[in-house]
C-alpha cells in the first residue's frame, strides 16, 4: 500500500483484508466474490508472499545499513576526540616551550656581558703572557750573557 508520501507503508499499518461471501456457479465453481472476479489463485498468493518476504528483507537490510552507519559514527566522534584531546595536548606543550625559549633567551642575555668579559680578560691575559714572556726571555738572556762575562772575568783572571 502507498501512503500520501509515495512511500510504501509499514506491514503493519496495512488495512486487514475484508471477507466478502464467496458464490458458485451451479456445476460447484467458485465464482468469488459475490458476482466479482473468479478467487485470487494460489500462485499470485505466493507471489504476494514473495513480495512481502522481500520487503521485510529489504526494511532489515535497511535497519542493519542504519545500525553500522551509527557505529561508524560513534567510532567517527571518539576518533575526532583523541585527534582534538592530542591537538590540546601539542598546543599545551608548544606554549610551554615559547615560555622556557623566552626564559633561556633572558638568561642568554644575562650571560652575554659576562662571557664578552671572559673573552677580553682572555685576550689581555694572554698579551699580558706574551709580554712577560718575551720580558722573561730578554731577562734570561741578558742574566746569561752578565753570566758569561763574568765567568769570563772570573776564569780569565785566575
């Protein structure tokens, strides 16, 4: 039965069918219903059966589509979850990391006079080597050559 939709209706809601007294003929035939049509024969019953067993069939097969299209998206919104969970979490972390590079970049601009510092005291120092060293040098030789002399001096007059 159709319905004003054009849909075909639920078993369910299909009118029960009336029972109309049947009449023979005078040899014993079955006229059907009262001077109507001769009776609907068995093989149109089958085939009405036929066709109700496939719409039921048809209305399952519908409601198992149905079923597995709500478990996709129950999996669907759980998986969108975990995506969004994870997002929060890397959004978290990434503004943890922006604080500590902010903070390790003031320390390394603390640091940046001290190690400039270091640098010239290095330079200075090592100038400062140099220096006492060519001192220490020009001393050694001048102490060897007075030691020369007067070794000299001394071996020379004895």
């Amino acid at each position: 039965m159709i319905n004003l939709a054009g849909r075909l209706a639920p078993l369910s809601k299909m009118p029960a069918p009336m029972l109309v007294p049947k009449s023979t003929t005078s040899d014993g035939r079955n006229m059907g219903v009262a001077g109507m049509a001769p009776e609907i024969d068995v093989g149109v019953h089958r085939q009405l059966g036929e066709l109700v067993a496939g719409l039921r069939g048809l209305k399952d097969d519908i409601q198992e589509i149905r079923d597995a299209q709500l478990r996709a998206d129950d999996r669907s919104t759980q998986s969108r979850a975990v995506v969004h969970r994870r997002m929060d979490e890397l959004v978290s972390n990434v503004g943890t990391l922006e604080r500590h590079i902010t903070s390790i970049q003031a320390d390394v601009a603390d640091m940046k006079p001290v190690t400039n510092d270091v640098k010239r005291w290095k330079l200075i120092g090592i100038g400062a080597l140099g220096m006492i060293g060519i001192g220490g040098i020009a001393l050694g030789v001048s102490f060897a050559d007075v030691l020369k002399r007067v070794g000299a001096l001394l071996i020379g007059r004895i």
